[in-house]
C-alpha cells in the first residue's frame, strides 16, 4: 500500500510540476505576447499617420517588419499550455481572449500589411494624379483583387476578437481586447473604403467609356431634407480618367426651362414618399427636389429633369455644400470669383449663404455670382493646385458629414455606395434609428443663423426601450441688418410676427416600429402627425422659430430594443448639429 501511495504522490507531484511550469510558460508568454501586441498595435497606428501625411515610403517602411513581429506573438500563444489553459470554464477566459487577439494580429500582420504594402506602390495618390484633371486608373484596376483580398482578411481578424470573451475578470486583458477590436474596425473601414474606391472610381472616371453628371449645390440658409435649397449647378464629363465641367448654371436658369416654373418629371417613388411630400411637388419643382432627405430620390428628380428640358442623359448625380467648397479651397488655395471677389476656406461659407445678399440685392448680380464660384473652385481643383492627400481628406470628410452625396445609374455602383455615406441613403433597417430633419417652410434664408441640438436618452434593456428625445431649435438673426429676401415669409405668419421670424417642417424619423407616447413643445402638451419611410415612422410638426429665442421640443417614445447602438442620421446645415447621447449599456 505504501509503495502505491508513493507511486501516486509522485504522479501527483509531476502533474503539479507540469501545471506550475505550464502556469509559468503562460504567465511570461502571457507578458511577453502582451508587450508584442502593444508594439504591434503603436506601429500600426504609426503607419495610419504616416499614410494621413501622404509619406507613402515611409510607411511602408514601418510597416516591412509588422509580418514577422506578429508570427511572433502567433508563436507566444500557441502550444499546450495555452490550449489546456484557455479551455478552463471561466478562469481562462482572459487566455481565450489573448490567443484570440494574438491570431487576429497574426491575421493582420501576416496577410493585410503585406497585401496593404504591395498595393500602396500601386494606388499612392501621389503618382495616380497624371496632371491637374486626369488620373491614371490602371493602378486602381490593378489594386482591386489585393484590396479585396485585405478585406476579406480583415472581416476575419474581427470576427476573431469579436466571438472572444470581452469581458472577464481580467481587466487588462479586456482594455487590450477593447482596444485591438476598435483598431482592427477602423483598419476595415479604411481597406474596405479604398476597395469600393478601386471598384467605382475607374468606371466613374470614364475607363469603360465618357460618363456625364449632374452636380447641384445646395443652399443651407434654406434648409431642405439632403441640406440646402439647390442653387448653382454645373454638368461634369469623365472619360478615360480626364474630368471636365463642360457647363454651369443657376436654379432659375435650370426652372426656365421649364412650363411656370415646374419640371414634371413623372417619377412615383410610392404611397409613402407622395403622402408625405407631395404638397411641396417635388417631382416637379426643382427648388423643392430634395424636401426628402434620401439622396436616391433627389438625384433620379434632378437626373430627370436635367433630360427633360435639355434631352441629355447623365450617367450620375452629385450634391454638395458651400462646406465642401470650403474643404477643397483649403486643400487647393483660394480663388477669385465674380466681380473680382476674392474666395478662400475661411469665407466662403459666410459669403455664399449670408454675404451675398448684402452685397447683391438683385438676383441678377446674386446667381451669376455663386455661379462663378462653384466654376471658379471646380477649376481650381482640376487645375493641378493642391496635393491629392489633403484633397482626398476633403472629401472623405465631405461625405463623413454627410455633405458630398453621390448616385448613380449603374446598379453595381450604386450597390458599392449604398455602404458609404456618400449615398445619402435612409436605412430600411429594423436598427435603432435617430433623424431629426428641418424643411424651411417661410421661403427666407434665415436657417444660416439657426443652431440645433439633439439630446438622445435611452433606457431599458427588454423587449422594448424607453426614448427621449430634447429637440432644441435656435434662431440667432439679428434684428437689423438683414435685407428684405434673407427675411421674406411665403407663408402667412401667426400674429405678432416680426422680421426675423419664420417656419420650419420638422420631420423626427424614428426606429421602426416606435410609437410616439407624448410630445411637447417649450413644455406644452402638442400632437405630430404621422409619416413614413423605409419602415421608420416620421413624427411632424411645423414650429414656428421667433428670432432671439429657443424652441424646445420633446418627444417620449416606446421602440424595439435591438443590440447595436443607435443609427444617429445628421442633416447637414451651416453650422452642424449639436448632439449628446445617452444610451443604456445592456
């Protein structure tokens, strides 16, 4: 017996010998796997600036040894130990969550850097610019295939750390798993964005053949659903990588055209769009096109109209803002319009949608003066001037805010865009869903001196959440000063009306499914009718704006509670809107 029980104590012993030295094994590893993921982590980031900066070499150059640096922290996760003490029921939670971002690491240091390096010497923005309005599109052809590749590598590596243990009783870990999972979704975000480009941009730019397009800039001291009444426009040629704006012109001249004004256009978008917007006409009015905020809609009115009165198809639509004028000059220097009046970043936004109308009470002066501007910056950008980085960051910040929308007829395009937000697009999508929208309703141009904040509270974690939502609504006109078309009301203002004051149609855009409970304005009890649109009703109220005062909205709302985070849809305008949100964690 005594000679068994020995034999059993040294089995013991060695079981124990071989968990210490596996805890050991795990616990320097463990160390050294997480010193090898930090330095993995600040070198990619590295790289993001480098990139961002335009120093192609010299990310490419920092980012050479990410490969083997990652087949390192591959190796420090691997092996019996790790295996054995992951599989542990709770305690080894935080090894789980370590092998898992090891191998998303490796995912990533191991297949998309390298593909990231090869494809830069192919797609550098820096070489794909032949001269001021032509581009090279072979390199971006040539890059599809890797980029997609990287994509896919990618949409891995997250799934990896996502379907690992986020939250255990290891703190440290979970700061690294948080931090590796918003890095790997940002990475995607910028490779996936580059993919669609390479996919769309060469068939945009006219590789298969010349494409036209239709550009409209719009006006946010009248607010409509994509953002501003369309002013100035102007028509774009592609073809074979060459841009060239072939015509510009103003709203009137565009109206003209047409009989009283309106454009029939025929389009039916639905039962939905016409009882919610058919009073403004905007199938026919090309001042009141885009009362809906999604962009699809607008561009297919303005597409159609353009053929109407002049019998040209274009190929695609664009919309943009005084804002992303201003993005742009900043990138490529400022311009001299009209009249000899010089126009940069800092003053176009003010000289477009206020200035003006002091300085050219007649629209006579007025139009042909924002028409010079929108020519004037287009061939300012196709000139040459500006180096392409700090002009591809102008974009993408136009289309970030929501301010450079794009459409287009090819159905693969616009597929590839519908997951940009240069599409515009109101999701048909069970997610939670936050829009507040404003149409001027009184004609002026009193919405350049409207500020808006939206306050988002949402609690309850079961079947169904409790929303409040605090809309608040400024109108900071001065009293004097302003002419009469900034103040002018097309409508019949309440009595007690002054100069300064005017209406807005304010459409809240809900999450599928919600149902209004209450609403007030400046704490009176007030009712919304009822619309919809992709699924999301559309609470609507006209409120009145008195100059110098805030209006304040609240509405109480009971909706489906759903796992991801709020869609939060920000019509731009000229100052953009204020939001604070609160969303209970479930």
């Amino acid at each position: 017996m005594s000679y068994h029980r020995k034999e059993r104590n040294r089995v013991l012993a060695g079981i124990g010998l071989l968990l210490g030295l596996g805890l050991i094994w795990v616990a320097i590893t463990g160390y050294l796997a997480t010193r090898e993921a930090r330095d993995i982590t600040t070198r990619l980031a590295e790289v993001r600036v480098l990139v961002s900066q335009g120093r192609m070499d010299d990310a490419r150059l920092l980012a050479k040894d990410v490969a083997s640096m990652s087949d390192h922290l591959d190796h420090l996760t691997s092996g019996p130990a790790w295996w054995i003490g992951s599989n542990v029921p709770y305690f080894g939670e935080p090894l789980e969550s370590v092998r898992a971002m090891a191998a998303a690491s490796h995912e990533v240091g191991g297949r998309v850097v390298p593909l990231l390096i090869r494809e830069t010497v192919l797609i550098d923005p820096t070489s794909l610019r032949v001269n001021g309005d032509t581009f090279r599109l072979d390199p971006l052809i040539n890059a599809l295939p890797g980029l997609r590749e990287a994509d896919a590598a990618l949409v891995k590596a997250h799934k990896l750390v996502s379907d690992a243990p986020s939250s255990t009783w290891l703190s440290l870990v979970d700061r690294k798993h948080d931090t590796i999972t918003r890095n790997i979704a940002q990475i995607e975000g910028y490779v996936a964005a580059a993919a669609r480009a390479s996919q769309v941009l060469p068939t945009m730019l006219g590789n298969d053949g010349p494409k036209t397009y239709f550009i409209g800039l719009q006006n946010e001291a009248e607010l409509r659903g994509t953002g501003g009444l369309p002013g100035a426009w102007a028509i774009c040629r592609t073809d074979h990588g060459t841009i060239k704006f072939v015509r510009f012109g103003s709203d009137t001249e565009l109206q003209d055209m047409g009989k009283r004004h309106l454009i029939p256009t025929g389009l039916d978008f639905g039962s939905d769009y016409n009882r919610a917007y058919a009073a403004s006409q905007p199938t026919s009015s090309f001042v009141d096109s885009n009362v809906s905020p999604n962009f699809p809609y607008t561009a297919q009115i303005w597409a159609a109209m353009w053929e109407r009165v002049t019998g040209q198809r274009v190929d695609g639509v664009m919309a943009l803002d005084p804002t992303v004028l201003g993005y742009f000059l900043q990138a490529a220097g400022p311009i001299v319009a009209k009249y000899d009046v010089p126009v940069s970043a800092a003053n176009v936004v003010s000289l477009t949608q206020k200035d003006e109308y002091a300085l050219f009470p007649s629209n006579v002066e007025r139009k042909p003066f924002l028409v010079s501007v929108l020519r004037a910056t287009a061939r300012k950008v196709t000139s040459g001037s500006g180096k392409p980085i700090p002009l591809l960051r102008a974009a993408s910040r136009s289309a970030l805010e929501q301010r450079l929308l794009v459409w287009d007829r090819d159905p693969a395009i616009e597929r590839a865009l519908a997951h940009t937000n240069y599409a515009g697009k109101i999701p048909a999508t069970p997610r939670a869903f936050s829009g507040l929208v404003l149409n001027n309703a009184s004609g002026g141009k009193l919405d350049y001196y409207l500020q808006r904040s939206v306050t988002y509270q949402r609690s309850g974690c079961g079947a169904t959440s409790d929303l409040h939502v605090t809309i608040r609504l400024t109108n900071t006109a001065p009293a004097t000063g302003l002419s009469p078309y900034v103040t002018t009301r097309l409508d019949p203002p309440p009595t007690g009306a002054v100069r300064g004051d005017y209406k807005t149609l304010l459409d809240y855009y809900a999450t599928a499914g919600a149902t209004l409970q209450s609403v007030t304005l400046n704490g009176k009890a007030s009712t919304a009718t009822v619309e919809r649109a992709f699924g999301h009703p559309i609470f609507r109220l006209e409120v009145e704006l008195p100059r110098g005062t805030t209006q304040t909205l609240e509405l109480h709302l009971e909706e489906p509670r759903g796992s991801a985070p709020p869609r939060i849809w920000q019509q731009p305008g000229v100052t953009p809107l204020s939001l604070d949100l609160e969303d209970q964690p479930c």
